[in-house]
C-alpha cells in the first residue's frame, strides 16, 4: 500500500516516532518487549518449610521462572497475606515463619498449582 500523500509535498519520509528523527538517522535504543509471563495454571509452584540456624522457620517459594512470572510483585503479595517479612532470592520466595497452609491458599487463590515438600 502506498501512502497516503506519496508523490505530494506532504510526502514525507518515516520518521521515528521518540525522537522525532528520520528512521535512518534514528539511535533510539530498541524497545524492549513486554515479558511474557506465563499463566500461573500452568506452574507448580513447590513450597517448603525450611529450618534456619535459631530455630527460625522459613516458608520457601520455588520452581517460578523469574521470567514467567513478575516474582517481586507476588513476593509482595505473600508477605501481605503472611502478614509477615520476606525476601526474593535467587527466583525463590522466601516467607519468614511457618505459613505454608497461606501461602498455598494464597498461590492457588491465584490459579498456580502447589506442590509441598
Ligand atoms: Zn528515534
């Protein structure tokens, strides 16, 4: 399809929407795409009660890829629900204390699959 005004003086070449600049002139840093997340339905996700040195428990989140999933914001999720702090390392959730039972009703109440142990 030719454009609209192609061969009249309104012909202008592409130019980059950012910066305004002729698209062969254009240093615009590519955009970069949405991650694609994958739907929780299709995940396990194998939680873990771990002991830590003191005595402490910890509440584990594992097998989410970091990719798939927008694990800061889930983090955020589990630890409002536990009530309690946490940290994400490594792709893994960590959930001060023992809250497996909440963090299982809370992955599915999401539409993940869990998986103990
Ligand atoms: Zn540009």
């Amino acid at each position: 399809m030719s454009r609209l005004f192609a061969g009249t003086k309104w012909d202008r070449p592409p130019t980059c929407d950012r910066c305004g600049k002729l698209e062969s002139e254009c240093t615009c840093p590519p955009i970069v795409p949405e991650p694609v997340r994958i739907p929780p339905e299709n995940q396990t996700a194998r939680l873990k009660l771990e002991k830590r040195p003191k005595g402490k428990s910890v509440t584990t989140v594992s097998n989410l890829d970091p990719e798939g999933n927008d694990l800061v914001s889930l983090t955020a999720t589990l630890k409002t629900k536990c009530g309690s702090g946490g940290t994400l390392k490594d792709g893994v959730i960590e959930i001060q204390g023992d809250h497996l039972t909440t963090v299982e009703n809370a992955l599915k109440g999401i539409g993940y699959k869990t998986k103990r142990g």
